[in-house]
C-alpha cells in the first residue's frame, strides 16, 4: 500500500514500479514511481513517488498533442536505459496543470522515457532549441 497524492491510499504491485536511477531533476532522491490513470480515457496520467506522497506529476502522451514530436535518444541513454528496440520504448511528458485546463503546458525539451521490457526509466534533457518547458497543449482554432 503507497499514500497517494491524488488517488488517497492503494494497493501497487511491485513490477509495475519505474526505477530511475539517478533521480529525476530537481527530485533527485525520488528513484521509484508508479502510473496511476487520471482520465478515464486515458490521455493524462499520475507519475507517483513511491515514497513521498506529495510528489506527483500529471504526464501524457506527447504523440496524443504533438503528432510530429521527435528527437534521437543519445547512445548513452540507450545503453543505461538498456534498450534493446524502439518499440519497447515509451515517452511520457510532464504538464503544468494550468487553470483554467486549457491553459496547460507540456515540457517537450524533458521527456519521460520508459523501458517497457525493464522498466528502467529517466527524464532526458533534450538538446533541441525547437523544444521548450512549455508548450501550450491545447491549440487555440
């Protein structure tokens, strides 16, 4: 059982955690977390600290807004993350939650990405000037 921030007290089985070996930045002590749904459609989620509460971000998708989104991983990211094909791999970022909703930004220059097979996992700061913290989600048409 783990205290959550959004989904009160849960039960989570082991295999599902992520395992980031060195943190996340600015949450560098933080190494386990869990994705707990957010949305019944499953377009948001909860990345969870296993051990502190509090700390929680809500993640998406980037292709689910950003259909054209991509960026080369650096080999040493590949061999840390120990990936051995693309299709295993899986990209998460972190949102702003703004208010109101529409106002919500995604962070396109760190994405989450996850060893489905290991589930080894890290945020990866991108050297892409065309990605910044915050991109606007929801387009304005």
């Amino acid at each position: 059982m783990i205290q959550t921030k959004y989904h009160g007290e849960i039960e989570v089985n082991k295999e599902d955690f992520l395992h980031f070996e060195k943190g996340i930045p600015g949450f560098l002590d933080e190494k386990e977390f869990i994705i707990l749904p957010l949305s019944d459609d499953q377009t948001f989620s909860i990345m969870q600290s296993l051990t502190t509460p509090y700390v929680a971000f809500v993640i998406a998708s980037p292709f689910h807004f950003f259909q054209d989104y991509e960026f080369k991983l650096e080999d040493s990211i590949v061999e840390e993350l120990d990936i051995k094909a693309e299709k295993d791999v899986l990209v998460f970022l972190i949102l702003s939650v703004g208010d109101p909703f529409e106002k919500t930004t995604a962070n396109l220059q760190a994405p989450v990405i996850i060893n489905s097979l290991n589930n080894k996992a890290k945020q990866v700061i991108l050297n892409d000037r065309c990605y910044k913290t915050k991109h606007p989600i929801f387009q304005k048409g």
